[in-house]
C-alpha cells in the first residue's frame, strides 16, 4: 500500500469539480482517484480495463459515491470486499462508504 486515498464517483463533472473544491478547502491532503460512472468504479475496485495491473492492495480508505451512477450497478461496488479481508492484514482494514445524491 503506498498512501491513503479517496475514491470519488462522479459521472457529473459540476459535482466533481464542487467535491474537489470542498476536499481541497477543507485542506484534504489525500490522493483522489476519479471514476466517472459505475462501470469504471467497477473497473477500478476490481482492476480491470484501465486499471488492470494496479496494485490491489492499494484501496481507498474512503468511497464517495454518487448513488445514481450510469453504467454500472451501485450495488456492486457497495457489495466489493477486497481479496483477502477475512483473513491475514486486510481483515483490520474497513472500507467507508459515503453516498451522495444531487439531485432528488
């Protein structure tokens, strides 16, 4: 694991832009990885497409995620559990999950 980072799932680049703007307020010095809809979230919890050949135990140690992503089931990635939790040094590590909704 290098450092920790932030996964934000984002399809709408206002929101991303306005999440960014507010991490970087709030002086979050954290790494923030970006996917753009849920088949690239996918993609990255799973390291596959672009993201093949990531180092796996690199993970988030926090998810922000847009819960009315396109392409891609939300489910699934709130479902992930990383390779390995249940035993040896991932199962101290828990993932948070933060929902956000902009439009209702």
């Amino acid at each position: 694991m290098t450092d920790k980072f932030i996964l934000l799932v984002e399809d709408n680049p206002d929101d991303e832009l306005l999440t960014l703007r507010a991490l970087k307020k709030a002086n979050v010095a954290n790494r923030i990885e970006v996917a753009r809809d849920g088949a690239e979230a996918i993609d990255f919890v799973f390291g596959e497409g672009k993201y093949a050949g990531r180092d796996m135990n690199d993970l988030p140690q926090l998810v922000l995620l847009d819960l009315k992503l396109p392409k891609g089931p939300v489910k699934v990635i709130v479902e992930w559990k990383p390779a390995g939790a249940q035993s040896g040094p991932g199962a101290r590590r828990k993932l948070v999950f933060y929902t956000m909704l902009s439009e209702l």
